[in-house]
C-alpha cells in the first residue's frame, strides 16, 4: 500500500487507540522503529538509472498485504518523485520514479542523464525520507534518500 499524504502517513502508523497530540495528529508510534528486527531497510547506493526499486523483504511475494510505505517531500504540493508498486503481490517493494514536469522546473531542460550527476541527486532528495510499515505488527522503519550516496 502506497500512502500518498502526511495525514494517511500519519493514520496508518497510529497505534489502534492512540492519542491525539499537539499537532493534531494521533501519537507517532516511535517504540515501533525497528521493532523485532525489522531493519533491513538502508539508504540505497546512488542509482544507475531512474526509476529504481527499493525492497524491504528482497521482492518476495506477500500477495498484496504486507506493507504500507510513505515517501515524503519537501514540497508535497510539487512532488519531485513518484513511488508506485510495479507489482501489487509485492508490497515490499517500490519503484522510485520522477515526476519530470517538477523536476524539469528544479533541475531545467529536458530529461537527461544528467540527472543522475550527483549535484542533481542531491538536490532532488533532499529532505526525501523513506517509510515503511510492516502491516503485521505495526513496526516500521525509514532512510533519508537525501544520504543516497555513489557506491
């Protein structure tokens, strides 16, 4: 399940029952980060090409119902990059695109390569963070893609 806005973020993480804090939100669940090892999610190399896929469970099959994944931005209204399942038996593994139109007005000129470069890189995730929740359990975890480095 892909969540699409900061509000769904918040609701799916929420523990049944939680709180409603300062922020109006329900209490973000922060005893759940990397719960019973569920840590296998790291910051990705720096990647060949775009889109990419990024997996928490090496693509395996989990039939649609295994995890709830939010990629944040730093201007969500103007979304630099796009993260889709490429195959909805697959939860556990999203493809990370771009939404050319916004980064063409970042980064100028049409598609290129590069992109790619690492300056552009940078400035395309930064302040790019990457979570995902195991639906069984509630844990979750995240990475900065904006420490997406050359491997």
């Amino acid at each position: 399940m892909i969540l699409h806005t900061y509000s769904e973020f918040r609701a799916a993480f929420a523990l049944v029952g939680a709180p409603i804090v300062n922020d109006g939100f329900e209490e973000f669940p922060v005893g759940y980060l990397r719960l019973t090892g569920f840590n296998t999610l790291v910051t990705p190399p720096a990647p060949d090409e775009i889109p990419f896929d990024i997996t928490i469970n090496g693509g395996a099959v989990d039939l649609g119902a295994g995890y709830a994944w939010y990629l944040s931005q730093r201007d969500p209204s103007n979304p630099y990059l796009t993260i889709v399942h490429e195959d909805m038996t697959k939860t556990g593994t999203v493809t990370i695109g771009l939404n050319e139109t916004n980064v063409s007005k970042l980064l100028g000129g049409e598609p290129s390569e590069d992109w790619l470069d690492p300056e552009p890189l940078a400035l395309l995730f930064k302040n790019c963070h990457l979570y995902v929740q195991r639906l069984s359990d509630k844990s979750y975890q995240w990475c900065r893609l904006s420490q997406v480095r050359d491997a």
